[in-house]
C-alpha cells in the first residue's frame, strides 16, 4: 500500500518545511511508493487522525507517525532491508546530535534571514495565522525579525562554515554517500530556497557543491520541487 506523507504547502504548491523535506528525503532514500498530501498551516483537520498538530505525518497502512525524527527511525525500523538512513547505533547517535543542532542553530540562524519571505508564498487562508503563531513564538512579527543584520548574517556564515568543516573533502555529511545527516541540513537549504531567493551560500563553497549533489539526488526530485533558482 502506498505511504502518505501528509506535507505543509504553501501557494502554488510549495513545499517549504524542512521537517517534511527530511521525511520525503528518507522515503525517497528507502525507495518506498509514496504520495504526498498536501497541508495548508489551517488544514488542522486534514492531520486530526494523527493525534497532533504538525507535519510531517505518515500514514503506513495503519502505522500512523509524526515528528520527523520519529518517522526516520520508524521508517529505518519498518524497512530493515532497504538503504540504510543511519547505518547502524552509531550513526544513528550522531545523526541525533545532527537533527538538534540544525533545529537550534540553523533554523534560528535561517530564520531571521527568510522568515518575513515567507509571507508572499502561504496560502491566503493561512497569512493570518503565520503571522500570529510566529509572533508569539518568536516574539516579534516576521517583518521585523528578517531584517539581515551584520551579525545575522554572520551567524549563518559560520553554521555554514561549520557544515564545510564536518564535510571536509566528502561528497556528503555521511561520507561518500548520503545518509539521513545529510537529509536533516539539507531541509533547512530546501526550506530557504521555496520561498526566498536570498543567497545563503557563495557558490564556490564546498556547501554550495554539497547542496547541488543533494539537489541532484533521486533523479532531481528536489530541484525540480517549485523555488528559486539560489
Ligand atoms: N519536531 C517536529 C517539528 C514539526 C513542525 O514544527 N512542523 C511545522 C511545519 S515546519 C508545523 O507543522 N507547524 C504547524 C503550526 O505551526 O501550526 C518535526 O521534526 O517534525
């Protein structure tokens, strides 16, 4: 039976949440059938099955899982005989360390650099409520969050410096061929480019070339994904 990855989608088919960039990453990786459904931010009812209110959501036959951690190790536990997302206990620690560090430091660093962008590409239904939901996350209103400050920017240069430092001479995070690691950072990079044409990375930057191999896997699905050509 095919899996459901139930997906947040902005206007004109945009999918811009790293956390759902990360599971269709490892679906694809574990080549499974798959479709996805897509969510607007206000289609809460769309996901009410799942007991909670975030996507990603799989849907598995009757296996139902959120939490893009949660759906990798299930997907890694479910399917045993396909590619590998961790490569064993190891990797699977590491890429822990991987997902903890991109949620707190290269999404806060990312999102004071694109969040307001988002705005022109959510779907009418759901401006209000971004608008609101991130001020009260955040503290203060989009607008006035992405205002690419000197030391804004700087702090993205140097998570991406240190991406460039853990990929030394690899083709990817995980060493010659990708791994969940890489899908985790790939997220953030994937989110940016749906919906701002903000250019993260200088493009000779070994992460720049990272980012275009991870652009380039299962057969370009994610660059052929609607967003900027950055
Ligand atoms: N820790 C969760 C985070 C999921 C999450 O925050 N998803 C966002 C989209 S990027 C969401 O569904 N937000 C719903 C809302 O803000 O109402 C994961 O890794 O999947």
């Amino acid at each position: 039976m095919t899996i459901q990855l139930y997906e947040l989608a902005g206007k004109d088919d945009r999918r811009f949440s790293p956390y759902c960039w990360r599971a269709r990453m490892a679906l694809e990786h574990k080549g499974l059938d798959y479709e996805t459904v897509p969510v607007r931010f206000t289609d809460k009812d769309l996901i009410a099955f799942s007991g909670q209110e975030r996507v990603p959501v799989v849907r598995d036959g009757d296996n139902v899982v959120s939490d893009s951690w949660d759906i990798a190790e299930y997907l890694e536990r479910q399917y045993p005989d396909k590619a590998s997302l961790f490569g064993g206990g190891v990797g699977h620690g590491l890429a822990r360390f991987l997902n903890v560090w991109t949620d707190r430091v290269m999404h806060l660093a990312l999102i004071k650099l694109v969040i307001a962008d988002i705005l022109a590409h959510v779907d009418e239904a759901d401006r209000d409520y971004f608008i609101e939901s991130r001020t009260a996350r955040l503290g203060e209103p989009p607008e006035e969050i992405q205002t690419r400050s000197e030391d804004d920017v700087r702090a993205m240069v140097h998570a991406v410096s240190t991406v460039k430092a853990a990929l030394g001479s690899n083709n990817f995070l995980a060493g010659n061929a990708p791994a969940y690691g890489d899908y985790i950072l790939f997220g953030a990079f994937a989110w940016s480019r749906s919906i701002s044409d903000f250019q993260l990375l200088k493009t000779d930057d070994p992460v720049y070339a990272w980012r275009e191999r991870m652009l380039d896997l299962f057969n370009g699905m994610p660059r052929n994904a609607v967003g900027y050509d950055v």
